[in-house]
C-alpha cells in the first residue's frame, strides 16, 4: 500500500559526524517527496542549536558523535524543544546503542542499511504518533520483552538531584569501569568523566569509588552482584 503524502513536507535536519554519510542523506532525501531538509549537524551540540533556530519537524539523529552523543542531543531535543520528533539512523542496532535513545525520546530507530523510502516513512509515522522503527528493531524490542522477566522497579527520576548523565557515570563505575573506559563508552573527554564524577560526588556525598559503588546498589541503579547480602 503506498502511503498518503503530506500536503506540507516535513522539515527535517540531519545530524552525523561523518561529512560523506551527512551529505548522502542530505541528498537522497532532497530526491523524495514529503520531507524537505532544511539543516544539516555534524554533532550533537549543532543539532540542538539548529533544532533551537529552524524548529524542524523531525531531526535523523546519529549516536556516535563528538561533543555531544546523540542520545545526550536527543534528551535535549525532546526536553526543551517537544515539538520536534527524533528518528535515529544509526550504524549500531545493539541494546547499548537501542535502549538509551528509546528512553531519551527518540520515536523512530533505524539502521543505516534503510532505503529511503523507509526513512521518509518513518519521519512521518512519527509525526503521525506512531513509532517509526525497522521491521529489525522491531523484532528486536519484542524479543527483548520476551527474555525479560519481572524486574524490581528502580527509581523513577534520579537520585538526590543526580542529572541523567551524572547516573550513567555513576552505574558505570559500579559496574567497574575507570575514568577512560567511561569516557570512551560514553564518547566523550577524560574531563567531561572527572566534572560528572566530581558533580555526583558532591551531590551525594560520595568520598570514593567504593562509596559510589555501595551507593549505586542501594538506589537501585544497578543490581548487587551474585552472592551479596543485601
């Protein structure tokens, strides 16, 4: 069935680091009808400022960016301008790439293997509300939900005024990473680490690792390892 296009395009901005991929978007999109690009972001922090000035509808978001990632973008967006709609075109289809950009907003999530067709249909199934994900990621979110049994709820919002970033620094170190694994999981510098770190600290109270590490298995924020009396 084909789908009904709009009478009014939708405005799009791209977002990835890589100029060659960027621009092939830009311009197979500018070959199909419904969408019309109206901006293009080599990173993060670019794309919350276009997203500010030109109010797109929809912004094709790349993860792995520097400066800023783009589930961090993706956060922003959704948080300060709502009316715009995240679709994420990414290389990586894992639970480590998938999961955090579903939670920080992101309504559609496709691969880059997408044709352009299935692009376009997904910038407008989300601005129609609907998710616009790849038969794939489908799959994938159901069989997740599948594996998954009842979990212990964990807290709704962060702890002790933690922002999410200054939480996900913590669970990994409980999780036995150091300062540069961090920063390489989460892309970004060595100091951006040490400021979360030295921000949670100060919130929390937290001396050391040690302390973050029995903190972080108290909030909920990761489970106690095998074996621990809780």
């Amino acid at each position: 069935m084909t789908e009904e296009v709009r009478a009014t395009p939708a405005r799009v901005v791209v977002a990835d680091d890589q100029t060659v991929v960027r621009e092939g978007i830009v311009m197979l999109l500018g070959l199909l009808p419904g969408v019309e690009v109206v901006g293009a972001a080599g990173d993060g922090e670019e794309a919350v400022r276009l997203v500010a000035e030109l109010a797109p509808d929809v912004v094709l978001m790349d993860l792995r960016m520097p400066r800023c990632d783009g589930v961090e973008a993706t956060r922003r967006i959704r948080a300060e301008y709502p009316g715009t709609q995240v679709v994420v075109l990414t290389t990586y289809a894992d639970d480590e790439s998938l999961f955090p950009a579903l939670t920080a907003g992101a309504r559609g999530y496709l691969t880059k293997d997408a044709g352009g067709d299935e692009i376009v249909r997904a910038v407008h199934s989300v601005l129609s509300g609907d998710a616009g994900l790849s038969p794939s990621i489908q799959r994938r979110l159901l069989e997740h939900l599948s594996e998954s049994g009842p979990r212990p709820a964990g807290p709704q919002e962060p702890p002790d005024g933690l922002t999410t970033r200054e939480t996900e620094v913590l669970v990994l170190i409980a999780e036995g990473l150091n300062n540069q694994q961090i920063a390489s999981r989460m892309h970004v510098s060595t100091a951006t680490v040490k400021t979360h770190i030295n921000n949670l600290f100060a919130k929390t109270g937290i001396k050391d690792r040690a302390q973050a590490v029995r903190y972080a298995y108290g909030k909920g924020l990761v489970p106690p390892p095998r074996g621990r009396v809780t």
